[in-house]
C-alpha cells in the first residue's frame, strides 16, 4: 500500500491532478521508471482506481493513518530555520584559492568569506 500512496501522490504533485481514474493511464506510460524506484512487483492493476479507493477507504481510520504516517515520514530529514550568530569553519576544508561565498537562504544578509592562503 506505501508504494501505491508514493506513486498516487507523485501523479497527484506532478500532474496536479487528484481524480483516482487519471492515475493507472499515467503510471502505465513511466511503468518501467516506476518499477525502478519502487520494485518488479509493480503492476499497472496496482493502480486501478479501485485500488487507491482502497488506499483511501484504508487511510481514513486515524489509527491507520497514524501508522501510515510514521512509516512514510521515516525517512524524512528536518531542516530547522536557525539564525547562528557565528559560522565554523575547519580551515583544512578550505584548501583552495578560490573565494567562498556561503548565503543564507532565510536571512536577508550574505554571509561572504574569502579564503587566505
């Protein structure tokens, strides 16, 4: 079932585009990439409307939700909007002689260093 929310929610962002019977038309033509990424054991009758009315009918019950949720998110990376005051850097990182520049993306300020050599 993780597979067939994975692929449903890729048609979903990719195509911008929820209706369950538009997914099993667009899976079919990228089947191969999509077996690829998620396994030979995909099928296209995996992705049958019918199918992720089951996925649905599976995901409505909180509990299950829960355990989908966590299963899913796993292997998610959380990036916190932190302001340092102050940046490290280990200098043998920085053999070069050419200039770093390093920008934060969350802040209006440029941060620039220039190596010394």
């Amino acid at each position: 079932m993780g597979s067939v929310a994975v692929i449903w929610l890729t048609h979903i962002l990719s195509q911008a585009d929820h209706r369950l019977n538009q997914v099993q038309g667009w899976a079919s033509k990228r089947l191969e990439t999509l077996k690829t990424l998620m396994g030979d054991s995909l099928e296209e009758l995996d992705l049958t409307d019918d199918r992720l009315e089951a996925v649905l009918r599976y995901l409505n019950c909180d509990d299950c939700w829960s355990v989908f949720e966590s299963e899913l998110g796993s292997n998610l990376l959380c990036v916190y909007d932190l302001k340092p005051e102050r940046v490290r850097l280990d200098t043998e990182m920085l053999n070069s002689n050419t200039k770093l520049y390093i920008s934060s993306y969350t802040s209006s300020k440029k941060i620039k260093l220039l190596n010394k050599t």
